[in-house]
C-alpha cells in the first residue's frame, strides 16, 4: 500500500535509480510499504524504518528515515493490500514547451517513491521501478491523495 508520511529527517539522501533526489524534513510523501524494512520506535510517536529503493536488485541501496506517527500504525497500513493493482498516472509530457497529458498505467507495487513538488498546480513526481533494472521518473498532474485513491479504488 502506498502510504503517506512526512519525513522529520533523513539520515541519508538517496539515490533513486542512479538520480539523486534529496527529500526535505516536514514535508508528506508517498512511500510503497513493500520497501518498507526494520520498522522501529525512535520516540512515543515517531517511526524510523530503512526504505529499500530496489528490493529486486543486488545493487539496491536503501535509506534509513524518521517519519511523523506510531510504529504500529505504519505496521497495519503496511498490511493493507492494493485494492487495484495496475493505477493510471495522468502523465505530463512537454513537446516542444506545450505540456500534453497522457495516461500511463504502472503497476502499484512499482512505485517507489510520490513527491508533491508544486502544490499550486497540481505536479507529483512518482519514481516508478521498471523490474528492477531501472527507475522511471515521471511527473504526474495528481495530487498524493489522488494517487492513494487509486490504488484504494
């Protein structure tokens, strides 16, 4: 399940399919709970967890983060299946400096990683894994709630 934290630090900034993409303290992404590894208690209510970016590649890295919200209930999002296993990204294209809107679907348990870099428009980066050999970068006009909706849907 793609589940929705806001990061309080990270302990390391990480390389995603070879792309390095720093996430920022205090602010909400969408992680997969399939890469979640090693959930622990840092205080009454914090979480620290090591993310896997790659779970199918020996050459995968990881990053340990502290996110805002018990242990126990990033535990039981986790165990929530995907309701729909393929979603449909509104993927923005540019051509030429007109930006074009095209459907992509991607399965939900290849997102890697959502971040809502402009919330004005709105644009999400989602980081999609293309079977373990690399990592897609696309930009989206949904929103995180948007994204969580679909694969609930």
């Amino acid at each position: 399940m793609l589940i929705s934290l806001t990061l309080l630090a990270s302990t390391d900034f990480p390389q995603i399919g070879g792309i390095a993409y720093p996430l920022t303290a205090s602010t909400a992404y969408l992680f997969n709970g399939n890469r979640i590894k090693t959930a622990k208690t840092y205080s009454a209510a914090d979480t620290e967890f090591e993310y896997v970016f790659e779970p199918d590649s020996r050459h995968s890295s990881y990053a340990v983060f502290r996110v805002d919200g018990e242990v126990t209930a990033l535990a039981a999002s986790i165990e929530t299946g995907y309701t729909s296993q393929f979603i449909a990204l509104s993927v923005v294209e540019d051509y030429d400096g007109e930006e074009v809107t095209e459907t992509r679907y991607v399965n939900a348990a290849d997102v890697i990683l959502c971040d809502a870099f402009d919330t004005t428009t709105p644009k999400t980066a989602v980081f999609v894994s293309m079977g373990g050999v690399s990592v897609k970068r696309y930009v989206v006009s949904q929103t995180l709630a948007e994204i969580v909706t679909l694969c609930t849907s």
